[in-house]
C-alpha cells in the first residue's frame, strides 16, 4: 500500500501527503466503518471504536513508528491538516454532550467531511512546492508507471489489511464477551485496537521506508474520516446515546492526545524517539485506568 500511495502521488502530480491523507485514510479507516455499520444492535460498539481508534491511532501507531525512526513532520506544511484533526474530535465532543448521536449529528459529521475534503485539496495543490532535482528525476522515472497498477497495489493492501483486522476483531470479540465486559470497554479496547491494526501497519512500513509524510497523513487523514466519515455514517442509521463517563473521560482523553501530536509537531517539526515513548505510556495508562476502574465502561447515561 505504501508503494501504491507513493507512485499515485507522483503520477497524479500532488505529494505524498496528500495520497496518504485521503486515499490511504480512507482505505485504512474501512474498519471503523464497517464496524459502525455492523453495529446497529450494539450501539455503544459505534462510540466506544471511533473514540477508541482516535487514540489508538496517536498512541500507538504514532508511537511505535517514532521508536522505529524519528517522525520528521514541518509544521508550517501541515498547519491544516493538524487544524482540521483537533478540529474533528472537538466536533464529535460537542456533538455527543447533547447525551446522544443521531441524524442530526450524522448530517453534521459527514458535511463536515466534504468540507475538509474541499478545503484540503485546494490547500494542498497551492502549497504543492516546485519538485527538487531528484524529485523530478524519479517522476520522470516513474511516469511509465500505469495508474491502474498503483491503484490496485492501494486496493490490495487495503483488503490484507482489512481481512486481517477482521479476523482479529471477531475472535477478540468473542474472547472479550466471555468475560461478561461492558460494550463500550469491547469498544475501546479491543475492537479499537482491531480496527487500528490497518494504521499501524501502515505506520510501521512507513516509517520503516523512510516515509514521514505518509505516517502522518495517514493518521491525521484516519482520524478526519472516523469522527467525521466513521461516526457520521453510522449514527445515521441508529440513534447512539453517549454515557457520562465517555463525555467526561474517554473523548478528553482523545482530545489530550490529539492535541499532544500538535504539540509535539509545532514545538519540534517532529515526533522523537522519547515523545513516541511518551505517547505509547500515555495510552498503556489510559487502558490501565479502565481495566483497574470499569466503573468508567459503564453504560451511565
């Protein structure tokens, strides 16, 4: 998928980013959506996996693809992108303390999509900066490159990793359910770590590679498409109500470590070894919290 994402990127003329903060997003956000569209007869499934994913993402993949190589990411390039994902997750926040999400709150969400979508290309192509030497040279290497092969390297990665996601998820599921654990700690827990599993691959084979851009368009771009796409779809279909401890607790803890990836790229223009350490503690304690007080899974509405 990454070598699909990148030969796109240069046939179509945009960068890498780009690719990696819509297309690649999409595709790797194919879980959280599915799993909202699946769960219409557990309702707290839908929030429990988008807010779940959300810090998910930044904790874990974020952090153990800085440990792999430092995230090397300029502010000023992204200063959109990082908008657009704190943005998001206020959004859903203020949405859900009217104690439920719905229609409505659907309507809203996937309207807000269109207009990121809009805002992102327009920004994007006029922020395309003129193409180095070697820039070029690999274009004019790769030009022969047929768009359909670079479409269905990203196609095909995308359904690895969605089959591979799904299998974990539904024997995670039924392992957790075993135990007689709430909905919402399924959600956030296990099946947020299932549908993450796409953005982590990702993430590690990017960072691997050398790929900066991609591993941070890629879960900028996750989180945009799940609160706004994920969330928005699925609540269209059943009415979700949100407990107070996901109020008050889990969608704080999303709006912490979106802000601290922020933090970390306007104060460094990267993510270090030691600030993905940083991130990885954060959520390893944010799972201890809910495994030592299930009191904050519960279903208080």
């Amino acid at each position: 998928m990454v070598d699909g994402a990148k030969k796109m990127a240069i046939r179509l003329g945009v960068t890498p980013f780009l690719v990696g903060l819509t297309v690649v997003a999409m595709g790797s956000s194919a879980p959280e959506l599915i799993t909202s569209l699946l769960s219409s007869n557990n309702p707290q499934f839908i929030v429990g996996n988008i807010v779940g994913s959300n810090i998910a993402n930044v904790g874990l993949a974020i952090g153990l693809a800085a440990l792999i190589t430092p995230v090397v990411c300029k502010f000023d390039d992204t200063r959109f992108e990082m908008f657009s994902m704190m943005a998001a997750v206020v959004i859903i926040t203020i949405l859900a303390f009217t104690g439920k999400l719905g229609l409505i709150q659907g309507i809203i969400l996937i309207a807000a999509l269109l207009i990121f979508l809009f805002f992102t290309y327009k920004v994007r192509r006029r922020s395309h900066i003129e193409e180095t030497e070697e820039e070029a040279t690999e274009k004019e290497e790769s030009i022969k490159t047929q768009m359909w092969k670079c479409v269905l390297l990203v196609i095909v990665g995308i359904v690895l990793l969605y089959i591979g996601a799904r299998a974990f998820i539904e024997g995670a599921v039924d392992l957790a359910g075993m135990f007689g654990v709430s909905e919402l700690m399924i959600g956030l827990i296990v099946v947020a770590i299932g549908v993450c599993l796409p953005e982590l691959c990702i993430c590690i084979v990017a960072a691997y590679r050398k790929e900066n851009e991609l591993v941070v368009s890629n879960i900028v771009g996750s989180v945009v498409f799940n609160s706004f796409f994920a969330l928005g779809i699925g609540v269209l279909f059943t009415t979700v109500p949100v407990t107070h401890f996901t109020m008050v607790f889990h969608m704080p803890i999303m709006i912490l470590m979106a802000l601290l990836l922020v933090l970390m790229i306007r104060f460094g223009n990267k993510v270090t070894r030691w600030e993905g350490a940083a991130l990885i503690c954060v959520y390893a304690v944010y799972i201890a919290l809910m495994i030592t007080f299930p009191e904050l899974t519960q279903g208080l509405i």
